[in-house]
C-alpha cells in the first residue's frame, strides 16, 4: 500500500511512499492529518468482520506516519498497534493519535483497547482496556473525541467512553 501526496492546485503527484508489508497491507479508514505536513494511516488489512477478532486473533495491524516535505515522502514512524477496524483521530492539543486497539492472545483473550499514540515519535503513551468479547469490537466504527477530553467508539454492544479521573 503507497500513500500518496497531491498538489491541491494542478492534481500532480508531490510523492508517495510504501506503508506496512507487502500483501498485509490495506485500508478502510480516511488518514488522519498531523501538524507539519503530514498523515497517519492505519493498516486494517485481515480485517473481514467481527468474526475475524475471535478467539484471541487479530490483524497484521499497524500504524504509520508519513510526512511531505520538498517533494519527498518520508516515513516518520511506524507502529506495531492492531487497530483491526478502527478510525483513529489526532489531537493537535494533546499531541496524541487515538485508536481503538486488539492485541493478539495466545490464551484466547478478546481484549480491546483505547490506546494513544505520541503523533511525533510513534510511540504508545498508553493503553486502557475497553472490555472483553466480540461486543467491544468496534466494527469499522470510529474513535471520536469530545471537546471535554473524553473519547468515544462505538461497538457492536453500545458506546464505550474513556476519560481522566482528573
């Protein structure tokens, strides 16, 4: 999968730029831009339905940054994070990427996640556990943040909400 970068005035290709590994690679989700010229994409690629995210199995996953600048694409960061069918958003106040996370069980868990992701360096700055079971996927559904810091997803058995204690 490239992710590709456009002169808004003439419609010409500025750059583009390989994201993920070849044949696990694909995504549903819109990018979500960042401050400095550049978008996080997400790799749902696996993702076929709820189903898929049983028994403790989840997607290759995977998150990338990739700026534009002078013409080039370049990949800031990557990240490791199965995000199976999420649609993650930036906060430009927090500096942080949202998205709805599952983590691969060998014990046969089905664990979903919030997780924040540092939008500068890629890296995870925290990770809160949404619930247990097929009802907490999110199912293509969104995160979506609230002008009082919380942030919500939408699963197949409600909404869930995460927000300070503070």
């Amino acid at each position: 999968m490239n992710v590709q970068f456009y002169d808004t005035a003439e419609g010409a290709l500025v750059c583009q730029r390989a994201v993920f590994e070849d044949g696990e690679s694909a995504t549903e989700t819109a990018l979500v831009a960042v401050g400095g010229g550049g978008v996080v994409v997400e790799n749902n690629a696996g993702y076929t339905g709820p189903r898929r995210t049983v028994l403790g199995r989840t997607t290759p996953g995977g998150l990338a940054r990739v700026d534009v600048a002078d013409g080039t694409c370049d990949v800031a960061w990557t990240s490791e994070v199965a995000a199976p069918s999420a649609g993650p958003r930036v906060s430009l106040e927090t500096g942080l990427v949202y998205t709805y996370a599952k983590r691969r069980s060998l014990l046969g868990v089905n664990a979903w996640y919030l997780t924040a992701l540092d939008a500068r360096t890629g890296r995870t700055r925290w990770s809160v556990r949404t619930g247990i079971g097929m009802l907490f996927d999110n199912h293509r559904s969104a995160v979506t943040l609230a002008p009082d810091g919380s942030a919500y997803v939408g699963t197949l058995g409600g909404m869930v909400r995460v927000r300070d204690r503070s």
